[in-house]
C-alpha cells in the first residue's frame, strides 16, 4: 500500500500530538450498542428456511423497531389499533437514534440531536406537544428551554485555537469571505427556486421547481461548486464536512440537491455580514444526554410486551389469506411465524428487498441504487474536565479542522449544575466516500468492522489530542458502537430513480410507487431509505403516516 503525502502527514500529526501527552493509566473498553454478530447471522441465512416453531396472530405486524417503526406503531396506537407487534433484531428499539451509559453517564450511540421542525414536518411537531417539549403561550409556540440545546451551541479548532461557529473565520482573507457570501446568495436563490423542505416530498411540485431539482440532483456536489466558481479550500471543507456529518458522504460523492438541500431546507446559510448572520450556522436544536435515544425511548415505552426484541425478520409474505412474517427468536433460536392482516416493512431498503417473497420492482430498484454509509460513534469516560485551549469556551459540538472524525459533544453540556466532574464524549467518525482516502463505502465497511477497538482508539486519541493534550490521560474508558449500513448516501441521480423527484401524474398527484409511504398489496413500505438520505423527520414521518394508514 503505498503512503500518500497528506495521510503522513494525518498520521504525523497523531502520532506527534500523542507523544506531548502525559500518558495515564490503561484505558478499557470495548465493541457495545450493536450486535454485529446477530446482523452476520441473518446475512448469513441463520434460521432461514426452518420450520416454524408455532405460530400467533394479530392484526398489524411493523418489521423494524427504527424510527419509522417506532412512528408506525405510535401511529396505529392513535388510529385506534391496538393489536399489533414490533419486530426489532437487537436487544432495544431505536435505529440509528439509540442511547447508552457509561460508568452510569447517558450519553448517544447514535443520532444526537433534533432541529427544531418547521411547518411541513407537522407530524413531529405533533410528537413534540406530545411530550410536552413545545407549547403554545399567547398564540405563539414556545419550546422549553431545559431541552434546547444551551449555549455556547459550537465551536471550531482552527489555526490553533477555538473559534465560535464552525464556518471557518479565524484569519481567513477576504477572497474566502466573499465565496462565503457567493455561496449565501446561491442558496437563497435555489431555496426560492426549489422550495426545499423536510421532509422532503412535501417540496413544491411545480414544474420549474421540479426541473430546478433535478438538475441538481443529477451532478455531484463538487461539480456543481466548479461550476460556480466554489472552490476556497476553508469553504469546501465546511461544506464536505456538513456533506459527511448528514449524509456519511463528501461533497464528490452526494448530490448537489443533498448538498444545497442541507441549508435551503432548514437554516439557509449566513455568511459574516449577511443581515441574517448571527454568530451560529444553525437553528435552535433540541438535544439530551443520551441524543435522539431521549426520544426513541419515549416512542417505545408504551409498547409492553408488543415491542419483541431480538428479533430477526426473516420472511414477509403476501399470501391468499392475509400476510405471513417468520421472525427468529436471538434468545431461544426458535422461529415463530406471525399472521396479520398488513405488515408495515419498516426495514431499510436493501433488507427488505431479502426477505420479502416477490419483492416489488420499485423495492428492489431502490435496494439496487441506495448506497450506505458505515459509521462509528465512540463514547470516551473523562474523569476530569480537560483543559482548554485558548479562544472560544466550551461547547455543546466541538469540531477540529481539517480532520476525519466529526467531532464530539460533551454529554454534560445540557446539565444545569455547573460543578467541574467526570463527563462523557461522543466521537463521531463517518466511513462513506470522502476526499480524505478516497475509500469506497465497502472498503469503509469493511475497516469500520475488521479493525480492532485499539485502532480506533488511538485514531480518536490522535485527532482530539491535537486541541486537548491531556485527554490519554484523563480518559478512562471508550465503548465504540458501529454501524455498518448507518444512512442512505444520496448519491447523483438517486432521487429522481426511486421516484423522489419523479415527475408526478396530473395535479401534483403521486403515482402508488412515488408515495412516500408505497405500498404493494398488504404491505406498505416506511423507513428514511424512501427519502434517499436519513434523518429523524423523514422517517418519523413515513413511519407515522403507515401507521395511521394501516
């Protein structure tokens, strides 16, 4: 294998960052939060074909305790359904929004925040009431405050020190500040154009803004920057990292509608000195200790005992009588076949094209076309506060520039006691396609689980060690949870083939494959995988519209 010049360089950078640290005791951990081993087992064929040990009846079967399934079985609950059961292969429900503990700290596995939702994602504005998160005072609605994330929100390592915000400002000259202002204007003008919105099929059907789309969405990010004359080195690493940290991808890799997509649809982008600027690139966002766990913990605690976990879906059937769902049992290896009247596929894509019999053909399209990223979320146990460098203060996300890794969050950073004490980070490190090593999803994938948990250790000490010297020191313990398909990458041309930006039939009509949540007899299909990328609204949405369908 042959060392290119700027991976030494990454690498000297760890390994020189390493050796001005104060070495401390051993750090332990581990592999946690994801069974590898159950996921191989079903890819492998565990159980497939057996014979079923008994069989149950009820009304609705949901495969898939993700987001989405959790949103479908909410969904039924409000419908008036009660009969029904979630299957979900590991050992709790969530998906990619999962929590966990370390030496009894809460900390996220996975997803870790929530943008407060907009208008057209009123099904998640309607859980948020729900859980008491937003109320409405004087005719306004209010969030409450304990659960959005408390400042200072962010903060960049750039040119040596802390920097407020992540758009890289610290000395940058004024041919960089005025792309970032080119860049401000373009999204405005594409936001008017193609009126983005989450989710994402709820955007304007227009012809212009339907062209506007999916010209976009035909070329990569990357060339689109060209195009536009985008290429200040401080602007299109901000952009590549906003690309890896949604999408598990780089700016070459997803589309340009992904990459606009990100601020036309949410926040929009302010440059310094646009009038909208206000010192943060993000809206107010809600986050916990635990990340998005704080929600998928809440979505699954009314379930009881129709919440089966450990459980392997491995046939969906569409039969004569209703439909068949065998499922293999972790706990006891037995395989129990389920009868219902519907079964809600809340699987993603390219498993659901396995083990449903006669897959339809705009499943095993989309099972054919989505790409997905690998990723990994370490949780590191300090017992102390580190120190800190000079510049902008401790904050909730924490970025170094020019690096691999995402980042981390202090778990701590929402707790109201202000008292210095032992705290978590969570360390996030994306695998897809990026202009760092030039490696494949698959070849991501593949280091993501052939690596042992040291290699990964040293890499995250190698990055973080660079701002906070005495990290190895005061870290105790890191649990790594891995991800081997995390997200959908939307990739160029992969919304307009799974029927996302599709043309639509008469006046703004959807055909039954271009739903967002489709449907093939008595089976509907819901999960982020039909939006083409993977956030929380998309697929609490899909999951909570089968659900109230079914």
């Amino acid at each position: 294998m042959t060392l290119r010049r700027r991976d030494f360089i990454g690498a000297s950078a760890g390994v020189l960052a390493l050796a001005g640290c104060e070495s401390g005791p051993p750090i332990d951990g581990g592999f946690t939060g994801i069974d590898v081993g159950r996921g191989h087992a079903w890819r492998d064929g565990a159980g497939r074909g057996a014979a079923p040990a008994e069989t149950r009846r009820t009304r609705v079967i949901v495969a898939g305790g993700g987001v989405a399934g959790l949103a479908a079985a909410r969904g039924l609950r409000l419908a008036g359904t009660e009969d029904f059961v979630l299957l979900e292969l590991e050992d709790g429900a969530g998906g990619n929004a999962r929590g966990g503990r370390v030496h009894g700290i809460a900390c996220p596995l996975g997803a870790h925040y929530l943008p407060t939702p907009g208008d057209p994602a009123h099904e998640v504005q309607d859980l948020l009431e729900e859980l008491g998160l937003r109320r409405r005072v004087a005719g306004r609605w209010e969030y409450d405050e304990r659960h959005l994330c408390h400042s200072p929100q962010e903060r960049l390592f750039f040119h040596g020190e802390w920097q407020d915000g992540l758009l890289p400002l610290q000395g940058v000259g004024a041919a960089t500040l005025d792309q970032y202002q080119r860049f401000g204007r373009r999204v405005d003008a594409l936001q008017r154009e193609a009126h983005f919105t989450i989710p994402a099929f709820r955007a304007s059907a227009t012809a212009d803004a339907l062209a506007v789309a999916l010209a976009l969405d035909a070329e990569p990010f990357a060339a689109w920057l060209d195009r536009e004359g985008l290429t200040d080195p401080q602007l299109r690493w901000y952009l590549d990292y906003c690309c890896r940290d949604d999408y598990g991808a780089g700016i070459a890799h997803v589309s340009a509608w992904a990459g606009i997509h990100y601020f036309a649809s949410r926040h929009g982008f302010h440059p310094p000195g646009d009038p909208g600027a206000d010192g943060a690139e993000r809206d107010a966002v809600l986050t916990w200790p635990e990340g998005n766990g704080w929600l998928t913990q809440r979505l699954a605690a009314p379930l009881g005992e129709r919440l089966r976990t450990g459980h392997a879906v491995l046939r969906i059937a569409d039969t004569r009588h209703g439909v068949e769902v065998d499922a293999r049992d972790a706990a006891t290896g037995r395989v129990v076949r389920w009868q219902a009247e519907r079964c809600i596929v809340a699987l993603p894509a390219f498993i659901a094209a396995r083990v449903v019999e006669q897959a339809p053909d705009f499943l095993r399209q989309a099972a054919a076309r989505l790409q997905y990223a690998p990723w990994l979320v370490a949780n590191v146990h300090l017992r102390a506060p580190l120190q800190d460098r000079p510049g902008a203060a401790p904050s909730w996300d924490n970025v170094v520039y020019g690096t691999r890794g995402l980042g981390y969050v202090d778990a701590r950073h929402q707790t109201l006691d202000p008292t210095p004490r032992a705290t978590v980070l969570s360390w996030y490190r994306p695998l897809g396609p990026s202009g760092f090593d030039g490696a494949t999803a698959a070849e991501g994938r593949r280091r993501l689980l052939d690596a042992p948990w040291s290699a990964w250790r040293d890499e995250l000490l190698a990055e973080l060690s660079v701002p906070h010297p005495d990290l190895p020191r005061l870290a105790t313990r890191i649990d790594i949870t891995r991800y081997g398909h995390a997200m959908a990458v939307p990739v160029p041309g992969l919304l307009s083939q799974i029927g996302h930006l599709r043309p639509s039939h008469g006046r703004g009509q959807l055909s039954k494959e271009e739903q967002p949540t489709p449907v093939a007899g008595r089976l509907t299909f819901a999960h982020a995988d039909w939006a083409g990328y993977s956030i929380f609204e998309e697929a609490f949405t899909r999951g909570h519209l089968a659900g109230s369908a079914a």
